[in-house]
C-alpha cells in the first residue's frame, strides 16, 4: 500500500522557457525543495502527499507525471516482465483501463507503438494473475490513467500522469474570447512581472485588452488552490490527503479592465464573477487607445497581450500599433510596470516607448506556435 509520506519523483512539464518561473513558484509553496531543471521541465523528490497536491496549487505547470518505475531495458521481454510485475494495486483499480504512451531517444528500443503494445500485454497479464479481466477505456466505468513510458539511453522510465486533464483547464472560465491566452502562460506572465519585485503596500493591475478576463483571473488565483476541478490522482484507489503549506499574501489589491466589445466584456464579467473575491473589479467598456485617464494616486501595473496580426488584425504597421499602445498606456494608467507580449517578429526590443519607461527585462517562448517576447518596462527613477 502507498504511504502518504513516501518519497516520490515528481517531474512538472512546462512551457519550454518557463523552467526558472516554474521553480520559482515550486519554491514559494516547497521551500525546502530543489528542483532540478531540462528543457520543458523541472523534476523534484517530495513525499506523495505534497506531490500530488501540486496539481492543487502550482499554476505554471501544464502537466504533472509521478515516476513509479525506472530499470536498464533493451529488449521486449524484459519490459513486458517489468510492466506486468509492477504493484499497480498500489494506485490504479483493476477496473480502471490504462492507456500507455511512449517515447524513446537513443535507445535499442525505437518503435513506439510496439513498446505501448508490449505495455499493455504485460498490465493485461498483471490483471489474469490477480484474477481481473481486462478492461477496454470504452467499457469503463471510470476515465483511463495515462502512464508514460520513457526510454533514454536504454533506461525506461515509468511514471503516472497525475493531473488528467491538461492543467489549464482550471474550472472557472465558463466563457472564452477570440484569441484567447492559456491559463498556464497567463499565470507564468504574472510570476515574471513580479519577480522584478513586489510592492509591500500593494497593487492594482490593469489589462488595457481584458478578452476572457484571464490575466486577472489568474491574478486573482494566483496564490489559492484550484477547488473547481478533479485530476487524475481522485480516481486512484488509495486516497491521500494532500499537504501543501499557506503561500504569500497577494500583491493585488483590485483590478481594471478596458474591453471594447458590448460581447466579450460581458464574457469576462462572467469568467471574472466570483473569481476575484471581495477585492474591487472594474470592468470598463471602452477602446483603450480612446479611454480616459485612470484617476491617479494609485500605483498601478500595466500587462496585456494584444492582437499579433495573426488571427486578429491590426491596421497599418503592426509596430506602430504596438507603440500607439504604449503612449496610451502611459496616458491612461501611467503604470510603475507593464508587461506586453509580443510576436518576435516585430523585433519588441527595438520599440519607441516612453521616455518614463525603461526596458527592466525579457523572455522568449513560443505562444500557439508563435515565437513571442514578453517584455517588461519600468517607471525610470529620477536621479
């Protein structure tokens, strides 16, 4: 039987670029953890309890595996042996169906398809010893457990998807607008913008281009658990209970959004109700280039992901645009901070911006296929 306290790895899948931001996060819920980091990923030891309720609380990760074997493989007959001599009873019911999905680099064994095959014979032969027939996903009761089986250097690991569904399903946003930014990125957006540091006394964040609502969404989520959704481990047969220690206050004191359309800033108020809370939410019905200026006194931060000319086109030069968009940022919100991503191929670092403004900091990552940076300015400091 799987003892709560048992040590586990646990490897945290990532938006490729987001590896540092992850363990950043890692740290602040697990402060005694050191991960360590690859490309797409970081992979850290924790006791089951603490593992599993990482689903519960990170918000950067879109998937989160669970190492439950790793051995020296280079032939089907041994991986067949192994598979079907694992205690599966330790997490998954006989009755549940499991679905193997495989990957293999530098290893004698390359085809995919056989190593799922030979997988599922070996759970199948698992089950006739225990006395259990095989059960079909589509005959189930209960959705399949994913396991993912890895060959590196003729070494297999072994590990169950504990999450289920991809983590940017967080169970909150009944509603989506055009072009809409993955809960995930949104959340990894937030933690670099503060990792050029937190205001003790707080901040309103403004989205000039709100959509769906999910930067401040995610804003508002940031630091709480994810109670509206079940993952993978629910299902498993053993129930622990999750362990995961209070995170920092919020630096977000209320919220602002300007949204041009009657339609989708109607979507937003409805993806938003509930979500922030008792903190204040304005939710503003204008185009933002033509909006008036937020009142001042408040120290405020400025993140948006406006339209790329992909999907949503933008007249004339898509730079000037951009740099139309920082001026009215300025005019309207005069902002300590902002963060605009950006499609790469406008080359974001070589933008007019204001001259309050000074370049603090960027990061590179691919959005739906689409080399993007994310770059963020400060209010210069008077010398």
């Amino acid at each position: 039987m799987t003892e709560a306290g048992q040590i586990y790895n646990f490897y945290l899948i990532v938006t490729p670029g987001f590896e540092e931001i992850a363990a950043r996060e890692l740290r602040d819920w697990q402060v005694t953890v050191e991960p360590v980091l690859s490309r797409g990923g970081i992979e850290v030891a924790l006791p089951l309890s603490e593992g599993l309720a990482l689903n519960r609380v990170l918000k950067v990760p879109t998937r989160i595996l669970m190492r439950v074997a790793d051995f020296g493989c280079r032939d089907f007959p041994k991986l067949y042996k192994k598979i079907s001599n694992l205690p599966w009873m330790n997490w998954i019911d006989d009755s549940q169906p499991v679905e193997f999905h495989a990957t293999t680099k530098t290893s004698r064994l390359k085809m995919k398809k056989r190593i799922e095959s030979t997988c599922e014979d070996g759970r199948k032969f698992y089950l006739k010893k225990r006395g259990a027939p095989a059960v079909k996903p589509a005959e189930a009761k209960t959705e399949a457990q994913t396991v993912f089986v890895r060959f590196e250097d003729d070494v297999c690991f072994v590990s169950l998807d504990t999450s289920g569904e991809i983590l940017h399903k967080r169970g909150l946003r009944p509603l989506s607008s055009d072009a809409p930014l993955r809960e995930t990125i949104a959340a990894s957006l937030l933690l670099y913008l503060e990792s050029f540091g937190m205001p003790k006394d707080g901040v309103e964040l403004v989205d000039p281009m709100t959509g769906g609502g999910t930067f401040l969404m995610e804003a508002a989520g940031l630091r709480g658990p994810v109670s509206s959704r079940k993952f993978a481990f629910d299902r498993w047969v053993n129930q622990t209970k999750e362990v995961y220690r209070a995170k920092t206050v919020s630096p977000y004191t209320s919220f602002v959004g300007f949204e041009a359309d009657a339609k989708t800033r109607l979507a937003a108020a409805e993806n938003l109700t509930g979500a922030v809370g008792d903190k204040p939410l304005q939710l503003i019905e204008a185009d933002f280039f033509s909006a008036s200026p937020l009142p001042r006194g408040k120290k405020r931060w400025l993140i948006a992901n406006p339209p790329y000319g992909e999907r949503i086109r933008v007249e004339g030069r898509l730079s000037e645009y951009y740099e139309r968009l920082f001026v009215a940022a300025e005019n309207v919100v005069q902002p300590e901070r902002v963060l605009f991503l950006l499609p790469e191929k406008i080359q974001p670092l070589k933008l007019k911006f204001p001259v309050s403004w000074e370049q603090v900091g960027h990061i590179r990552f691919s959005n739906g296929g689409l080399p993007v940076m994310a770059l963020v300015c400060g209010r210069k400091t008077s010398t």
